[in-house]
C-alpha cells in the first residue's frame, strides 16, 4: 500500500493534486484558525466588559440599600436573591465579608476566600482573571466616607468584602469549535475535488503530448532513424515545457552528428579484446602486430599499419605492415608518405632521418595468389589515419597509423582515434618489455660496457671446458690479464675516459684471438681467456700477440695527450698445471701477479717449484678451514640493512667469518675452498647457531637474513634443525629470511621449489639475492614464494653512470612493486646512489655507506650530529 501510494505520488498528477491539496489545506487551516482565536478574544472582551457593568450595579444596589440601614436578615436576603437572579446563566455571583464587618456583625455563612480573594482584600485592587475557560471579576468593597458611620471600626479606604463574579465561556467555546470543525470537513472535500479535476486535465493534456513523444522515439531503431527525429512541434500547453523539449531536440541535433552504430561499438570492443600482452608477445612482438592486422581485418579493410619508432636522438625506425604484400612502387610510396608526416611534425624540417623502414606483410605474395590492389598517392593520403606524439612514450614509440577505408568515414574516425591510442600504448609497451628481456637476457651474460662475457659464464664455461678436456684427452690454456696502472688512467682522466679505454682494450682482445675462443671481463680491469685445444707453447704465442697489438693502441686523452696501454699476463695450462677449474684459476691468477712484480707488461708461466707452492698455499688454506669448523672458530658477522627512507635498522645480514688467533678471514679467502671440500653446509650450521645464540644474548628483535647454499638443497635435515634451532632460542621463524644467490647454478628447480616450499610452510621467508644477474631471475619470481628481492649491486653501483643499469634497476623495481615484493639494493656506497635509491622506490639499502659489517648487530640507526647517515666507503661481497 505504502509503494502504490509512493509510487502515485512520484506521478505528475499525484505531485499535482497533492501539491493543490496541501496549499489549500494549509491556508484554509491557517485562517480558520486565526478567526477562532480572534473570535474567542472577542468573546472573552465582552465577558470582562458584562462582568464589569454586573459587578458596579450589584455595588451600588448594596450600597443604596446600606444608606437606608440594613439588618443582617435583609443582607442575607439580598445575596440571596443576587444568587437566584444569575442561577439561570452563565454568572455566578458570590460576596465575601471582611475581617472587620465581622468583628462588629459577626459571621455569615460564605465559602472559603481562595488566594485570588485574599489578594483583593489585601491590595485593594479589581482583579480580572482567565482560567480554565472561565473569566473571574474580584473586585474590593472598599470604605468610604459614607460607611463609616455603621462601620465605627473601620476607617477610609479599609476593605469591607469582596464581590466575586465568574462567567464559564467553555459552552460558547466548545460550540464555536464544532462549527469550525464541520465547517473545515467540508471545505476540505471541496478542496479535494476541485485539486483532482484540476491535476486530472493538466495530467491529462501533458500525457497526450508524452504518448506522442514516446511514439516517435520508439520508431528510433538505428542511427539513420535517429538522425530522422524531430520533436519541433511536440506542444505540451504549457510554455516551460515546450522549451524544455525545444532544448531536448537541439542536443539531438548535436547527437547525430557523433552517433555511431552499434556494430561499430562492437567492432571496437571486439578488437580491444585482442590487446592483451602475453609471453609470447613478447617474444616476437612482430608477429603479434602481423596477427592483429589479420584480425582486424576479419572486421573491416585495413591495408596497412605502421609504427613510428624514435631511436634516442638519432632519427626514425619505420615498421610497415602490409595485410597483403604490394609492389615495390606501392612501398616507396608509402614510405614518401610517411617521410611528409614526419618532416610536417617536424615543423616543415627537410633533414628528418629515416634510419630504417622494415616492411612486413601478413600474406606474402606467392605465385598465383590474390594480388593486392595498387594505391595511388592521394588514395593512401586520404585512407591514412596516424597519430604522432610530441615526445616518445615507453619504448620509444613516437607515432602509429593505419591505412583503412574505414577512415574516410566522418564517424567512424572516432573509432580509429581510440583503437590508435591503445596501439601507441600496447605496441610501445611490448616493445619496451621485449626490449628489457633481451636486454637482460644478454647481460646475464655480458658485460654491458664491453659486450664481452662476464664473470659468471666465465666460471660456468671454464668449469665446461675442463670436462671437455678430460673426456677427450684435450689440453687447453688460460690467460688472466689485468691492465696496468689503469687506476692513474680513471683518477686523472675521469671515468668516461676510463670505459673508453677498458672498451678499446676489449676489442684488441677481440682482433687478437680466434673465434672460437673465449673472452671475459672477470671485473673491474681484469680480463680472461680461454683457449681450447691449446698448449701453454701456443698460449705464450697468443699472449705476445696480444701485447704486440696492445702497444699499437693508442688513444687521445681529454687534455689531447696521447694514452698507451699495457698488460701484466698470466698463463696456466690443463691439465699440465692444474686438474680443476678451481686449482687453474687460481694458477693462473697467481702468474697474473707474478707478471706485475716481474715489472708489468709481462707474461708469466709457472714453473714446476711454483706450481707445487701454490698447491701448498691452497692444502693450507684447506686445513686452516677444516681445523676452524673443528675448533668451532667459525664467527658471526652482521652487516645492517637500514630503510631507504628513513635510515633506522630492523634487518641484518648475516656473514661468516674465521677467527686465526688475533687475525678475522674474511668470507672471499675460505668459500671456495670450503665447498669443494664439501663442508660449507657444516659451516653454515655452526654459523647460524652462534648468531642465534647472539640474538638471544644481545636482545636483538630485529629481521636476520642468511645465506642459502645450494649444497644445502642436498641436506634432508637442514630445515628440521634450523627449525629446532629457532625453537631452543626463542626465535619466531617469520624474523629469519634466507637468501638464495640468483647466479648460483641449480640444476633441479623440482628439488629447489619443494625446499623453498617447506622453508615457507616452517614460517621461514624467502628471498632472491644478487637479483638479475643469472638466467633464472623472472622463473623464480614466477615460480616460489618470494618475499624480498635484492638486486644486483654491480646494477646499483653502475646505474647513476650507465642508462642500461638504469634501466635494469628500474624495471626490476617496478616488477617488485607490481608483485607486492620488497626490494634491497646492495653496494650503495656514496650519497648519490643512496639518493637515487629512494627516488626509485627502494624499500631498503646495504652497503659501507649504511654500515659495515661486525661482531655485534646495530640496535639503533648510526647518525651523524646533523641527523644524517654515517659516511663509510668500500663493499662487501655477497656471502662476506
């Protein structure tokens, strides 16, 4: 009832009739009721007036009668009858005697005096009151000269009584209410009536009007239809409203001329589906734009698209699609086209440079299929629709167009307008993304400054061609080379100088070696190479050459001077050296050495003596590991990692150390020995015991994170009693994160992803160090449950210096935040990088610059007087 009655009201000729009805109601209520309250005052006035004359005439009967001299019987007989003459009315009437006629003619019979009466006999004064729909006249006897002769024991002015006379007008009111009451009943029904034959003709006369209205939009079944409207002379009788439909049939005016039919929208939403970036969109992107043309072309004719691609400050790459191969006529055409666009965009410039037009088609033309038409000049000027930018976005894209029949349609150009827009931004961005994963595909690999190999496929391919080797029966040969006196070279001519001359350096390897062998920029100016098949006699060779080569190179300095270059080498041979990748390495990095002390730009051999001295240092350094982990001499170390934003410490890396009496190891002079020995995972156990021990000892309750060796993967009770660990020193094990080194080479992801899996069920997190620079960087963010990513710091060190480090951090960063994965960045180790760590958005940092590594954790952030970080220099490797 309450909805039917709502829904009524929400009506035109509800809101009208009510709106009648309850502006007549209200001004009929609102003078009826004014008209009774003034009537009743009225009433009142009249009953004082009445009461007045009453009470003056029943004074001066009184005292007419007093003049004569009265006894007691007629006084009482004349109240008496005062009482029977007003029974019949609306007065009554009562006279009250004062204290002092009753001293001298005693009491009559009278009701108690109230405080009305107390208060005349009191004042004196007339008192007219209104209560209880009665009207009340107190009025004082007062005495006069005349009085006192019978009144001896009164004097002038005393109150001798008092006489009360009372008027009930509730009758009269009651009456009058009633009348009012009927009277606004049937005004009202008066009133309704009268509303709803007014709202029922101005309902009526305005829904004639709206049928018609309703008639012609239901005839609106198309765009053509809609374009056929016209609601002019739609007259609904009432000058508003014929305006307001005048202003409705001009929007419709403006409507028509952008509507667009359905099957358009349609079109473009279909199409729109499609742009979704996969991995295999990435992969080949091309390919992806040749699928899209062939789709779109299941929808409408679209011959050709292209995209405008600008290369830095360079110049343009044009990549031009063709749903169906043209003639070469048609190409060169085209591209005269695109070459006008461009100089156009280029404020009429005539040196616009076209570095590359790359033309593709979805059907290449074969003998005996369709041909594509041939297009003239002015016919791909006017079916060309394009959009060029002012600026590149991501990935460098600076324009894109079709070439369609479909954009010679005065509406339909708008769904070209939004289809391009979302091609700039998805071919841009695929092409960005397919950019950085070669990228960082190959710099998994490569040094970006010289494009050599880098130092961890130098130790994978080393560790290859020993195995090669041995099951041939080959020999091969390796040379260490360091640059001389590079570092005079990067402090007095700058660094940019500096990677010029490393660059130089790298291609005289280059030029000085055969294909097939090896180069690699172990780090800083330290270079390898390996030279399968070949004897220390035929190293030697090489070697020479290389130092012939190197002492024609020469290059000019910023200041003009001319800068030589020259190398200390060193040469090992397998297996006439050394039976392992580890045991030649280590040979041939000590004749590296050798040929620096011999006086620099010299190639060392090592002879038999220092071959077996060198085997001696290394059975040393084994038994200095193993007498440590027997001795329990392994010590904890720990590196803060402070907040990037804020500075404050709540992390820790933990790092291993040896105690040799007075005398710290560092991590970097035991690791490798200790895993080819096999018993890194022993280590890491006694490790991780003692700094649960300082944790608990020290109070520490801050995050604690820890190397992970793949060696450990093989241990089936690691998790179990590093778990037990955490229980016997009241360590939650949500505080405790390992870290598994990206580079590190796992051979069974299975067994890896099961491990990690029960780390995570333990409570333990989990996180990825050296981020980026190995092959398996996005697989593991794909495929475990990581927590925290720390990139690589060889990106952090280098990306204020070099845009493709930059690069990398960036987009590494940017994964992170998009999968809700914290991130460290390793090596800061100056302000600047510090500073650019926070504008990228890194949630943490390590390095000397926050802290460097000791025997006790950092309980509060270190700061200098002026709040700022403490300053330190240097690095520290990853495990220590």
């Amino acid at each position: 009832m309450a909805k039917t009655l709502l829904a009524y009201l929400r009506t035109l000729k509800g809101f009208v009739l009510v709106a009648i009805l309850s502006v007549s109601l209200a001004v009929f209520f609102s003078v009826t009721l004014v008209a009774t309250l003034l009537y009743e005052d009225i009433i009142a006035r009249q009953a004082e007036e009445a009461s007045e004359t009453l009470a003056e005439q029943s004074y001066s009967a009184m005292l007419h009668v007093m003049r004569q001299g009265w006894s007691r019987e007629e006084m009482e007989a004349f109240m008496a009858g005062m009482k029977r003459a007003h029974a019949d009315s609306a007065y009554r009437f009562e006279l009250y005697r004062g204290e002092r006629v009753v001293e001298r003619f005693g009491e009559v019979d009278q009701p108690a005096p109230d405080a009305a009466i107390g208060a005349a006999f009191a004042s004196g004064e007339t008192r007219v009151l209104r209560e209880d729909g009665q009207l009340r006249r107190v009025m004082p006897l007062v005495a006069g000269p005349d009085c006192l002769s019978c009144h001896q024991n009164v004097a002038s002015g005393d109150v001798l009584g008092v006489i009360d006379i009372r008027h009930d007008m509730s009758p009269i009111s009651a009456e009058m209410r009633g009348n009012y009451v009927a009277l606004f009943i049937v005004a009202s029904m008066m009133l309704l009536l009268l509303a709803l034959a007014i709202s029922t003709v101005f309902s009526n006369r305005i829904r004639e009007s709206m049928d018609g209205f309703r008639a012609r939009l239901a005839a609106v079944n198309s765009v053509e239809d809609f374009r056929q409207l016209d609601v002019n002379d739609v007259d609904v009788h009432f000058q508003e409203l014929n305006e307001a439909f005048l202003n409705v049939n001009a929007l419709a005016g403006r409507l028509k001329n952008v509507a667009v039919d359905k099957d358009i929208l349609e079109f473009e939403i279909r199409l729109l589906s499609k742009f979704i970036i996969t991995s295999d969109v990435v992969r080949d992107w091309r390919e992806f734009i040749k699928e899209l043309l062939g789709e779109i072309n299941t929808i409408i004719t679209a011959h050709t698209l292209v995209t405008i691609f600008q290369v830095e400050e360079e110049g343009y790459e044009l990549e031009v699609f063709w749903h169906r191969d043209v003639s070469p006529q048609t190409r060169e055409t085209f591209e005269s086209l695109l070459t006008q666009m461009l100089e156009a965009k280029h404020s009429g410039q005539t040196d616009v440079r076209v570095l590359k037009v790359a033309h593709h088609a979805v059907y290449p033309y074969v003998p005996g299929s369709e041909v594509a038409p041939e297009l003239a000049a002015e016919d791909i000027r006017l079916q060309t629709k394009s959009l060029l930018l002012e600026a590149p976005k991501i990935g460098g894209i600076v324009g894109i167009g079709v070439q369609s029949d479909l954009a010679q349609d005065p509406l339909r150009h708008i769904v070209i307008d939004g289809i391009l827009s979302t091609l700039l931004n998805l071919v841009g961005s695929v092409k960005a993304i397919y950019k950085y994963t070669q990228d960082l595909e190959f710099y998994a690999t490569r040094d970006p400054l010289t494009s050599l190999h880098n130092q961890r496929m130098f130790k994978d391919l080393l560790g290859y061609e020993v195995g090669r080797a041995q099951r041939h029966g080959d020999s091969f040969s390796l040379l260490m080379m360091d640059l001389d006196n590079f570092k005079t070279v990067n402090d007095r001519y700058g660094h940019a100088f500096g990677d010029q001359f490393l660059q130089a350096f790298a291609e005289t390897l280059c030029e000085s070696v055969r294909p097939g062998d090896f180069l690699a920029r172990y780090g800083g100016d330290e270079f390898s190479i390996i030279l399968p098949e070949t004897g220390e006699g035929q190293a030697y060779s090489v070697a020479q050459r290389i130092a012939h080569n190197l002492s024609r190179q020469t290059l000019v300095a910023p200041d003009g001077s001319t800068v030589r270059a020259t190398t200390s080498i060193g040469i090992a041979a397998y297996p006439r050296h050394a039976g392992d990748a580890h045991d030649l390495f280590l040979m041939a990095d000590n004749m590296m050495y050798k040929a620096k002390r011999k006086g620099k730009n010299c190639v060392a051999l090592p002879d038999d003596d220092e071959v077996a001295a060198i085997f001696r240092q290394v059975g040393e350094k084994n038994q200095m590991v193993l007498s440590a982990l027997e001795e329990r001499r392994i010590v904890p170390y720990f590196q803060p990692i402070a907040d990037a934003r804020t500075g404050e410490v709540h992390i820790h890396e933990l790092l291993m150390r040896i105690q040799v009496d007075d005398r710290i190891v560092a991590a970097g002079d035991f690791i490798d020995i200790a895993e080819s020995i096999g018993v890194i995972h022993k280590m890491d156990y006694q490790l991780i015991e003692k700094a649960f021990a300082q944790v608990s000892e020290q109070g520490y309750d801050g995050m604690l994170f820890i190397n992970l060796s793949p060696k450990s993967l093989i241990i089936g009770e690691f998790i179990g009693r590093i778990h037990q660990l955490a229980i016997d020193y009241g360590i939650r094990p949500e505080r405790i994160v390992f870290e598994l080194t990206e580079r590190e080479t796992v051979s069974n992801l299975k067994l890896l992803e099961k491990f990690v899996l029960d780390l995570k069920l333990e409570g333990f997190n989990f996180a990825i160090d050296d981020f980026g620079s190995g092959f398996s960087s996005f697989r593991y963010l794909k495929q475990f449950p990581i927590d925290v990513i720390k990139i690589e710091g060889e990106f952090i060190r280098n990306m204020l210096s070099d845009d493709k480090y930059m690069a990398f951090v960036k987009s590494i960063v940017t994964l992170a935040q998009s999968l809700e994965i914290s991130t460290i960045a390793e090596f800061i180790e100056d302000e600047a990088v510090l500073e650019k760590v926070r504008e990228l958005g890194i949630d943490f940092g390590q390095g000397y610059h926050l802290g460097r590594p000791g025997p006790q954790f950092v309980i509060e952030p270190r700061r200098t007087e002026g709040g700022e970080l403490a300053l330190a220099s240097g690095r520290e490797s990853t495990r220590g």
